[in-house]
C-alpha cells in the first residue's frame, strides 16, 4: 500500500494513502493534536508517576515522541506498549520531521523509537520503556495492566473492524479500573460500542480543526 509524507497545518508531517484516502494524523497539525488529545487530555489528565500506556497504532511514532518527551520533563516513569503491523520503512522515517520541530538533543531519540527492536522491553531513558508489537489489533490480550489506551486507529469508516464492540472490548479489559482510553473519533457508533462496554465518555474540545474529542473512564 502507497504511503505519501504531506506536512500539515503546523509543520509536522504525517502520512496520506491515497487508496484508502486516509491520512494518520490531522492534516490540520499532526503535533497539535497529538499533544491535545494523548498528552494533555490523557497523560496531563491522568497525572500519576507511574504509568503503563497502551497504544493502537504506533504508525509515525508521534505520540510514544511526545510521551517520551512529556515524561522527562515532569520526571513521569512511563512503559509505552504499542501496536503496529505496517511499520513505516527506513526511508518513510527519514522523510518524517518531528526531530527538527524540537531541540538537537531531542533528534536522536526518535530515531531510537523507530530503530527499537520488536517484542521486547527498551528502556529509551530512565524515564521511558518502549514495547513495540508488530501485530494486529486482535492479538492485544492484557488483563487490567494498562493505566491508559491511547486509541489512534484509523477512522471508522476506513476500518470498521477496529472499532467493534468485540475489538474494544479487548483495550477495556486491558485497562485497570479507572483508566481511561483517550481517542479523535466521536462517531455515535463508537459512543454506543464504548457505553456497552462499560465505559463512562466524557466528550471534549477537539484539536484544531476537530470540534470534539473523546475519553472513556472504565
């Protein structure tokens, strides 16, 4: 499947394919609203020492970037786990900018990101583990271990797989209770999945160009 670098509204670039007409962050700012919906409304929200975070959808590595930023900085101990069966090729994460749009000494810890070994535990910094799956969604089975899911598939209407009530199901009973899962999409469909599941939503503001954003409290 054809993969194009675009850069968004706010510098950063993310990912378009055209067969699917899909991209992977908001053509808006790719930065903008991963910080706004994993960062701030998850991470900032939960405010703990300690977390343990499951990801769907490693893709760019932009949100275990700004994890691991985030942690250092406030000192937060993080295990990233994270999904992805398409990983972007060496050539793709060349083209990818996030490092220029930080500090020099930022640079090399996202190529560590990408260049991190597959199943198995990296400690990246003191402050940040990465677990990277190369894997479907289907084959998350975690067991009240996850503090948060930072839920970034693609949209609904794309893969409508990855958001039935048996797939969420899956990343609910990941969480320990009182976790939450933070996503963009506020689909009614996905509303309706989440409450069944057991979830309590809570809708607020969207990132730029997103009028609304979701967090499930389990």
């Amino acid at each position: 499947m054809d993969r194009e670098i675009i850069t968004t509204e706010d510098g950063s670039t993310t990912l378009y394919i055209p067969e699917l007409n899909e991209h992977y962050h908001s053509i808006h700012g790719a930065i903008q609203e991963s910080t706004h919906i994993f960062i701030k409304a998850g991470i900032e929200y939960y405010g703990q020492k300690n977390i343990r975070i499951l990801e769907a959808g490693f893709g760019t590595g932009l949100n275990a970037f700004l994890t691991l930023l985030e942690a250092r900085d406030n000192e937060r101990k993080v295990v990233f786990h994270t999904f992805e069966k398409y990983p972007l090729t060496p050539q793709e994460v060349e083209q990818i900018n996030y490092s220029d749009l930080f500090t020099p000494e930022d640079a090399p810890l996202f190529q560590q990101l990408h260049d991190a070994p597959w199943e198995e535990d990296v400690v990246i910094t003191p402050y940040f583990t990465l677990h990277k799956h190369r894997a479907d969604f289907e084959e998350v089975n975690f067991h009240e271990y996850f503090d948060m899911v930072f839920f970034d598939a693609f949209a609904p209407d794309v893969q409508p797989r990855l958001w039935t009530e048996s797939m969420l199901t899956k990343f609910y009973k990941a969480l320990k209770p009182e976790g939450i899962l933070t996503t963009y999409c506020v689909k009614g469909t996905v509303k309706q999945a989440l409450r069944n599941i057991g979830f309590n939503l809570k809708r607020l503001p969207g990132p730029p160009g997103k009028r609304e954003m979701l967090r499930a409290v389990k």
